[in-house]
C-alpha cells in the first residue's frame, strides 16, 4: 500500500496532528483500520497507540482512497482489530 500526505495540519490546542491522506491499495481490499494503523505508524514513526483512524474512503471501481488520521502527542487510542481474529471475536457483542 502507497500513501501520500495530501494536507497536514498541527492542532496545537487538542495537542495532535490532523492528517488527511491518498491511498493507494493496489488489487486488494481496502485496508483495515488495524492494517493502516500498523502501515502508519511504522512510515510516520510514531507509537501505534497514537495514531487514530478517524475516516476511510474508497472511489469506486478504483483501489484507492482517502483517510483522516489524528496523530496524538499524548493521547493513546485503542489498538484496532482485524475482524476474524480470536481477540476480535472475544470482544464482539453477544447477541
């Protein structure tokens, strides 16, 4: 997966990064929240603890996208988790 950072802006009050970017996922699926929380934190080298998915897009027909992401100085968010997963199925809502 390629990304480009299209727009980034510090948001000094909320102490954290609002960073909008273009993806591109090659033939695959759109990536998860937990894959693109690994992939950018990794790139942005940053803990995956601070950075927040807070939106995914897809254009149709067309394996790209966009995504909001909030990268947190001191705030630390939840891990995502892939759907499937024995830690994901734990934590689903019993119906």
């Amino acid at each position: 997966m390629n990304f480009n950072v299209i727009q980034e802006k510090h948001n000094p009050a909320l102490k954290r990064k609002e960073i909008t970017i273009e993806m591109d996922f090659g033939s695959g699926a759109t990536p998860s929240r937990a894959d693109l929380q690994q992939v950018l934190a990794k790139d942005l080298k940053t803990d995956a603890e601070h950075v927040e998915i807070t939106k995914i897009t897809t254009e149709n027909g067309i394996c790209r996208g966009k995504a909001w992401v909030k990268l947190w100085d001191e705030k630390k968010v939840e891990l995502y988790k892939k759907k499937g997963t024995p830690e994901a199925a734990a934590e689903a809502p019993k119906v």
